[in-house]
C-alpha cells in the first residue's frame, strides 16, 4: 500500500503541477482551477496514505527523519491547497508540489529504522500538532520570503515579473499574519500535549528541542504583540517570521542529529 499510494501522489503531483504551469503560461493564474484542485487533492490524500502508513507499522511507530520529512511535505501541501481556496496561495504549490515528490522518494529510497514504541493518544496528539505547527510556520516563512521579494522589487520600482502574479502587498500581509496567528494555535497545543504527555525529556534527549520551540513560540507571540501594540508590518514581520522558522528548524534539526550522535556513541 505504501508503495502503490507514493507512486499515485508522485503522478497526480505532477499533473498538478503541469496544470498550474499551463495556466502561469496562458496568463489564467488569479486563482486556483478546478482541475489543479482536484489533482491536488488526489495527491494529498494519496500522500497522507503514504506517509502514515510509513509511519504507523505493526512493529511501532517509525518516526525517521525520511518519514517525518515526507508527512511534513504532505501536511504543508494540504495546507496551502486549502487555503488557496480562500486566499491567493496557489502559485507557492509550483514549489511545494515538486518538492512533496522528492520527499517520497526520499522515503521510499531511505526506509526508516527508528522503529520507537506503540505510543499512547496523548503522545501522538503531541505528534500530530507539532507537525501542523510545523507545517504553517514553514508556509509563513515561505510567504514571508516572498513578500520580501515582493517589497524589494516594489521599492526599486520593477512593477513587472513577481508583482504582477501576486496579490497585492497589504493583502500578503494579511495572509501571513493569518499564518503566524495559526502558528501560534498550534504551537501552543503541541507545547502543552509535550508537557503533559511526553516523559523523561533528559533521558529522551529532547531538552534542546523543548527549548528552541519555546523561543519559536516566543517569538511568534512577540511578533503578534507588536502587531497589534505597535502596528508591525513589512520588513520586521518578515525577520520575526523567519527567526521564529529558524528556531523550530534548529529544534527539529538539532533533536535529529543529536540522536543520530548518540546511537553512534552507544553503539
């Protein structure tokens, strides 16, 4: 099933892609068509077979990094392919599509074999909001870089290329404070389920991931403050932004190297 259900969202993802390239060419991109909307959502849910099917084995739950990158992808994905529906999104799946593709054949090429326990539900809702919080800082980020683009080419007065398939930047802006408040949500959540549900943060060696989502989370509702405090806009919530993604990153990150040097060490 893993491997039937990765090939399928491989193909659609393509497809999709194909037909929001098809209209970026024919000048039909102010919104997302009906036929890239219904192959997304065949390769989203083809995807979200996959990767939890690769995840969730009769052995325990299989949370490698190929793994986690790959639900990761498929999350960040369904996420943009929602909210295009009500915001002007859609051209960031041009990137995200392709870059869902390569996650599954880093997951198929790279099978896990961080086989852990069969986790209990307060875990795994730890788990799955710790994905989603992942998942929408990762898209505000991806729109913060864009709106400073944006921003940069309006100040220089290059009025053709990027701005002309892009809404307009109050309404980026709207967007990606949308985002950083979801982010918030979520990371508050995955912060409170991990406090309550996961032990032994010293003996798991997650005490530096713990720490750098904290300062994300800092930052975010700094961000968030200053926004409605002082008015926060343009190029200081991008650096907000961006801080706060480069702090959850380093966690994650982090959190993956140091278990990968410590079975070495113990082995």
């Amino acid at each position: 099933m893993n491997i039937a259900s990765s090939l399928f969202a491989i193909f659609f993802y393509m497809l999709a892609t194909a037909m929001l390239l098809h209209r970026l060419r024919t000048g039909n991109n102010r919104r997302l068509g009906t036929s890239a909307l219904i192959l997304g959502l065949f390769a989203v849910v083809a995807h979200g077979i996959a990767a939890v099917t690769a995840i969730a084995t009769p052995e325990g739950a299989d949370l490698g990094l190929s793994q986690l990158f790959s639900l990761l992808s498929g999350m960040i994905c369904l996420i943009t392919l929602t909210t295009s529906l009500r915001r002007p999104l859609h051209n960031l799946l041009l990137a995200l599509f392709p870059l869902a593709s390569l996650s599954i054949v880093f997951e198929l090429l790279l099978p896990g074999k961080e086989i852990g326990e069969h986790y209990s539900a307060g875990v795994y809702s730890h788990i799955i909001l710790s994905i989603l919080a992942y998942s929408t800082l990762s898209i505000a980020a991806a729109q913060a870089l864009v709106l400073a683009v944006q921003d940069r080419m309006l100040r220089q007065h290059k009025l053709r290329g990027l701005p002309n398939y892009m809404p307009p930047l109050q309404t980026m802006e709207s967007m990606l404070f949308e985002l950083i408040a979801m982010s918030f949500v979520l990371l508050s959540g995955a912060i409170l389920t991990g406090s309550l549900y996961v032990d032994n943060l010293l003996a798991q060696h997650l005490v530096h991931k713990t720490v750098f989502s904290i300062m994300a989370w800092a930052f975010l509702g700094v961000l968030i403050g200053g926004r409605l405090a002082l008015g926060w806009r343009g190029r200081t919530a991008i650096r907000w932004t961006l801080l706060a993604f480069s702090s959850l990153l380093l966690g994650y990150v982090g959190t993956k190297i140091a278990l990968i040097v410590f079975s070495q060490t113990a082995a």
